[in-house]
C-alpha cells in the first residue's frame, strides 16, 4: 500500500506559491487603479512639489515687560493680638466681627471698679504723706534758727532733715502708685492700637479675663495696605539687585491661581538679608495698597515682578521658534513666498511671546502654522495671517534654552 503521506506532500509547495504569486497580483492591480489624491487649492497635488499652506505672522516692535514670576502668600503688612492688660470680668464689646477700624478706637470695657477704689487708696495715701512732708519741713526750717542761735544740737538738725528726705522720697513712691492705678483704670478700656479689619470676636461679654490669656479677645490685620510674601531663585536675584540698588522701583502685580485676573497692582518694598541654604531661594515682600480689597490675608497669589522694559524690542509668537540641531531658528517668508531658514538668538520669553535679539527685523514674514514639511528655498502659499504679538506681554519671563531644556 502507496505511503499517503509521500504522495501528497509535493503539493503544498506549489499551492503556497501559487497563493502568493496571486497576492502579489492583487496588490498590483490595487496600486494600479487607485484613485489619484484630490489636489488641493492652488492645483497640485499634495504629492507633488507645489506651494506649501501656511499661515504666517509679521515681526513687529513692541515694549515688551521681562518679568520673574513666582507664587506669594498674602500677609497683613501689621497684625495685632488685643489682649487685656489688666485682669477683671468683661461687661462691655463695641465692635462686630470684621469690623473696619482706627487707631484709639474702644473695643471692649473692663469692670472698672476695682482700679477706681485702688486709685483712691493711692491718692488717699499720697495725701497722707504729703501732710507729713509738710510738717517735716516746717519742723525743719524752725531746727535751723534754733541751730543759728546755738540752742539745739548739730544732731538734732541732722535727724530732722533726714525725716524730711525720707517723706519725700515716700512721696515719690506715693505718686508713681497713683501713676500706676490710673494707668491700670486706663487698661480697662481695651482700644485698638492699630487701624485695619478685625477678626472673629474670641471672647464674650461677662467673662473674666486675665493679662495672661492665651486667647487674644480679637486679632486686628492691617489690610490698607497689604503686603506679598514670596521666593526667587538665586539665580535671578542679581538682575533685581541691579535694578534696586540703582534705585529703580520694580512693578509687582498679584493674580488668582489660574493667573485670569489681575488682583493687584504695588511694588517690590523690601528683600530679605540671606538666601536660604535649604531651598537655594531669597524672600522678598512687597507692598499693595489694596484700595479695592482684593487681598486677603493668607490668599495664595500668583506674583509678577517686572525687573526692565525693553522698549521697542523684535518681539514675535512662540509658536514661530523651532528647535533643532543647530539651534533656533524660524522660517522667514519672503514677497515671492519663499521659505527662508534663518537662525536667531532668543531672548526672554513671555510664554505666548518671546523677545529676539538678532537674526529678523521688524516687518518680515514669519511661518506661524504649516512648518511640517518645510525646507529651505521651498515655495509656500499663504492662507493667512495669525496674531501679532501685542505690548505689554502677558506673564513671566524666561530664556529660551530654559524653556527648551524644559
């Protein structure tokens, strides 16, 4: 009996090449009769060697603001804790929670009539004192003529004047105890040693209350004006001090935390002594007025500082710069349209907008959209222009290499 398996194994081969062979010609024929890509406006095709759509921006000159930014916390530009200075039960608040108000005013009454009964015991007993001082003198001035007329001893007159001293100097005791109870009444009426907003009211009417509290009866934040609390990098603090030691005052603006609204425009007021080791950062503070209250104690903010202006600067879209092996450069379009590869040295950068220190002018055609398949001396067909860049320049300033590094 014939081997089956023998017999039939020549035929897979030539079927597995037949099948192929078909294959092969069914991808012939597919790529024969294809439909030809739909050329676009202008003619041709996207294939061919045509003009390339783009849209395009023109350089322009503009002020442009270079700006460090950072995150800063709102602080009170002064807060005080009103606490009793005396010790007695509270009869008496004259404020309300949030309350706006001055230097002086009255806020809240202590019982009063223990300091008005310890005033009169002074005063009753200075009185006292100042009779015996009196008397002491008049005894004294008399020991003299007698000591003059040899009828008393030297001793004598010698005691009598040390009695009158020491009255008067029980005398000067007596007035600073009086000096002390009225001070003491004073405390009594709990005033605000500041101007600004109060806070929530910690302590109620009829409580006693003590000098030695740990709970304040209010805290007063001093709001107009207001200060900003934030950190710079090390590396950015030469271009402040430059700017501050020749006297110049530097711009701070304050935005929420989607950095959508500006909260508040002031200027930078102080810099700390140090830079922290720790984080490799300086604090600096700076003052708002506030006038329309926009700040909040403890509010995180968004801070701009505003370091130099240039005026007049080549300033265009971020989306222009591209990025490759030899460095930055754009594709400048010319009257003909063009393509012309042109490296540039970036300045600061806005973000949406970057400063650039050669390489264009002002007036030439920059390549905003479109630069996939660009290349040097290609033709482009211009579909439209896109936004110029507008003074001033919106948020922080950073240099190029950062951003692309980044």
């Amino acid at each position: 009996m014939p081997d089956i398996a023998s017999t039939s194994s020549p035929s897979k081969p030539r079927t597995w090449l037949i099948g192929l062979a078909l294959l092969l010609l069914l991808i012939a024929l597919v790529w024969w009769f294809w439909p030809s890509a739909p050329a676009p406006q202008g003619g041709a095709r996207w294939g061919d060697a045509g003009p390339i759509p783009v849209r395009v921006t023109t350089v322009e000159q503009v002020d442009f603001p270079i700006e460090l930014k950072a995150l800063g916390t709102v602080t009170a530009y002064n807060s005080v804790e009103v606490r009793p200075r005396v010790d007695g039960q509270l009869v008496k608040v004259l404020f309300e929670d949030g309350q706006t108000v001055k230097a002086g005013e009255l806020l809240a009454v202590i019982d009063p009539r223990p300091f008005e009964i310890a005033l009169q015991q002074a005063q009753g007993t200075q009185q006292e004192n100042q009779a015996q001082l009196k008397n002491a003198e008049t005894d004294l001035a008399r020991y003299r003529g007698l000591f003059a007329e040899d009828s008393i001893a030297k001793q004598t007159l010698d005691t009598q004047e040390a009695l009158v001293g020491q009255y008067r100097g029980t005398l000067k005791s007596n007035q600073a105890a009086v000096a002390e109870a009225q001070l003491n009444l004073q405390f009594t009426q709990v005033k605000a040693p500041i101007a600004g907003r109060l806070g929530l009211r910690q302590v109620d009417v009829g409580n006693l209350v003590t000098a030695g509290d740990e709970l304040p009866l209010v805290v007063i934040n001093q709001t107009l004006p207001i200060s900003v609390m934030f950190t710079l990098p090390e590396g950015e603090l030469p271009a402040v001090l430059q700017q501050v030691r020749a006297g110049q005052v530097l711009s701070v603006e304050a935005w929420n935390r989607s950095e959508q609204l500006k909260l508040a425009e002031g200027r930078l007021d102080s810099l700390d002594n140090q830079i922290d080791t720790a984080t490799g950062t300086v604090k600096l503070k700076a003052r708002f007025e506030n006038a329309e209250e926009l700040l909040f104690p403890n509010q995180f903010v968004n801070v701009r500082l505003r370091v130099q202006t240039r005026e007049q600067a080549i300033v265009i879209p971020s989306a222009a710069l591209q990025f490759g092996a030899n460095g930055t450069f754009v594709y400048v379009v010319d009257s003909t349209g063009t393509v012309e590869v042109r490296p540039i040295v970036a300045g600061p950068s806005s973000g949406e907008n970057t400063l650039i220190e050669s390489g264009i002018q002002a007036g030439e055609r920059l390549v905003l959209e479109g630069t996939d398949r660009l290349r040097n001396g290609g033709k482009v067909e211009v579909l439209g222009e896109g936004p110029a860049p507008d003074s001033p320049v919106a948020p922080v300033a950073t240099t190029a290499k950062a951003r692309k590094s980044a």
